[in-house]
C-alpha cells in the first residue's frame, strides 16, 4: 500500500433488549414503533449498530433512513448488501408489526432481495419505505424499497412473516 492507513473507530450504546421487551408487553405494534421513533421505547440494538432511524410509521407502512458511512463498506468500497437486506428486512418487518394487536409478533420467513445500484458516501442519505401487501392468521407478505432521497430506487425485497400468536 503506497497510503498510510488510518486506523478509524465507532461507537454506540443500547439499552438491554430484555428489559425492553418487558417493557413493552400489552402494547400494539404500531405504538410500538411510534414510541422509538418519539423516543419514549429504546430502538434494538441492531438500529444503534447500523445507525438505522424509523422516521414514520402508520398501520401497514414504515420509513426508515440511514446515511452510508464507511463501516458500511464492504472490501470493494460500497455499502455491502448484507446492509442493503438489513434495512430492507427491517422496514418489511417492522410493516408488518404496525398492524400486529398487543400480544402478537412476527418473525421473518424469507427475504428475497433484488439490488439495483451501488450505494456509496457519495449517494448521501437514503430511505427504505416497508408496506404490507397482505396480512393474514397465520403469515403476512410485505415489500420494501430503498431509494435516496431523489427517489433512485437501489434496492428492492419482498418477505414473507410468520404471525407468532400467544
């Protein structure tokens, strides 16, 4: 390497997910994640990680930002798909939990994941809009898009939920 190489560090705090969990049972989804994003419930750890923010939720849709920094970065120099799936199995999701009653949670059964661009620091901030397609007993189907903030689509996902009743 004819570039010295500049160590770099991050770091980021959470609150205990058990506790958290604890916290929050006999509450809906959708006051759930109205809650994270006021501040009122502490995100998931892996939100603080990625440095994901929900932005909006609403009963069957969810947004979701993040900016690319470098410890997104793969070997190749751009935002490694393992963030893209991330965030886009976080919006398709948490889409999903915005229509769950108190008592009632999900767990994700496939993502399949198309991507359509190459993210980098120089794409800026992006969003991620997750939408339930289909809700019923047993599963739910839901889409997510991640786009910046021109409205370039880079990814997209589909994902299937299975709804854990009591």
């Amino acid at each position: 390497m004819t570039e010295q190489l500049t160590a770099r560090e991050r770091t980021h705090h959470w609150q205990d997910p058990h506790a958290v969990a604890a916290e929050l049972v006999g509450r809906d989804g959708l006051t759930v994640l109205r809650g994270w994003i006021d501040g009122t419930i502490p995100g998931p750890p892996l939100v603080e990680t990625i440095g994901l923010r929900l932005v909006e939720a609403d009963a069957g849709r969810v947004v979701f930002e993040f900016t690319p920094a470098e410890f997104h970065y793969n070997a190749l120099g751009g935002v490694h798909g393992g963030i893209y799936a991330t965030v886009l199995d976080s919006a398709a999701g948490c889409a999903v939990h915005s229509m769950l009653p108190a008592g009632v949670g999900y767990t994700s059964l496939d993502l399949t994941t198309k991507f359509l661009g190459r993210i980098t620091l120089d794409t800026g901030p992006m969003r991620c809009t997750g939408t339930v397609l289909h809700l019923g007993g047993r599963t739910a189907l839901a889409q997510a898009e991640l786009r910046d903030t021109a409205g370039r689509q880079y990814a997209h996902a589909t994902s299937s939920a299975l709804i854990l009743r009591g």
